[in-house]
C-alpha cells in the first residue's frame, strides 16, 4: 500500500509506492527526502535532470520474468563522454531492479551478494585499484568478461530510491559481460562495493506501457 506524506519542504503529496526504499525525490519542488520512523525529512536537493529522449520515464509499465513492474525511480550517470540512465522497478511483488539504459541498449539486474563474484584481482579493486578491461570472472559457474571500467558521477536522480543520490556523487563503476548475453556491474563507493547480476533486454521483451511521447518516434506497436 502506497504511503502518502507531505513534503517538508513544499508541502505537496509525496507517494512512496514501497516500504523498502527510504529515499523520495519530491516531484514538484526536487528536494530529497529521507524517510525514517520519526517520520520524513530534507537530504538536500536534486539536480535538475539534463534532457534526453529515453522512452521510459517514471510510470512506465511492463512485465519480466512473468512479473508486471512500474518504473518508480532513475538515477542519470555521466562521465566525460557520455551519459545513461538507471531506471529503478517495483515489482507486483514488491522486489526490485535496475534497468540500465544506454545508446539503445537495456540492462536488467537485481542487487547479489559481492561473494557470488569471484573475479581475478578482485581485493585489489575493493582495495581502489583499476580493474583490467578483458579481465575474466566468474559468477554461478559462467565466465564474463570486464567490458567497462570507469569512474561515473550522478547527474541527478528523481523518483524513489533505495539511497541517496545527491549531484556529484562519484563511484567507480566495473561493467562485465558473458558471451551468452548475461550481465553484470560492480560498483565501488570508497571502501564499500554493491554487486548486480542480469542480462541484456529488448525494450519489446519488457511490453512497456505508458512510454514517454518523443517528437518524430512513433510508438512501436507492442507500447500501445
């Protein structure tokens, strides 16, 4: 059951569709709030979010894995040359996940304990070095390959969160791949690392609904 809140800051409705996820941006002022027992409160603010022309927005609906989802939240990373987007799912059953999306490509992956990676050099990049590019890993049995590591800061965030994102927020973020499509990320924030595994979607894979209306793209068939 939703909870419905007034914002400190503003004074409007603040929905948080899950108990799980303590952090609110507030859609008509963008302060972020921090949920506790004592109630809610201010964490700052967010940034505004740079323009791009994802399809997916807050309210998106679809389903994976027989499960219907909603796109609750998103946090936008960028580094020097670019830019991407997390979309946050609330599952029906009140699980979630992460819809990584960048240059087209969509990456679904659920949060894993760090042991399930079992990766060459592993203490060393928990420990801040660089990961190896070509590097290989392992996770449940299949070997993966590091694909992408780089330094990324938060652009800025909206929706619920399972933390806070504030503007500038800086982490090393370790992509690897399988040949079988599987996926994964690892992302170290000063000496503590969280882990998630997934695999490559399609966006048809998802049947999203409510997509956002982007001039000159039509709506594909499956989005209607």
């Amino acid at each position: 059951m939703a909870l419905h809140l007034p914002c400190p800051n503003c004074g409007a409705d603040v929905v948080f569709r899950s108990a799980a996820l303590p952090m609110r941006v507030c859609d008509h002022c963008q302060t972020m709030l921090v949920r506790s027992d004592e109630g809610i409160a201010q964490a700052g603010k967010a940034a505004a979010l740079p323009f791009d022309v994802s399809p997916i927005q807050i309210g998106t609906a679809g389903r994976f894995g027989g499960q219907a989802f909603d796109v609750i939240g998103r946090i936008r990373w960028g580094w020097t040359d670019g830019s991407w987007n997390e979309w946050l799912l609330l599952f029906a059953g009140g699980g979630t996940a992460w819809l990584g999306e960048a240059m087209g490509q969509y990456m679904l992956t659920v949060e894993r304990p760090l042991s399930d990676l079992k990766m060459r050099g592993l203490a060393a990049v928990l420990a801040g070095n660089d990961a190896v590019i070509g590097d290989q890993a392992e996770v449940e049995g299949e070997t993966l390959f590091v694909a992408d590591a780089r330094a990324v800061d938060c652009l800025a965030a909206e929706g619920e969160l399972p933390f806070r994102a504030p503007a500038g927020w800086r982490i090393y973020s370790i992509d690897l791949r399988a040949p079988s499509g599987n996926c994964a990320s690892l992302q170290r924030d000063g000496g503590e690392a969280t882990f998630y595994v997934g695999r490559y979607v399609t966006l048809a894979e998802l049947a999203p609904r409510n997509l956002r209306v982007i001039e000159g793209w039509a709506r594909p068939d499956y989005a209607a």
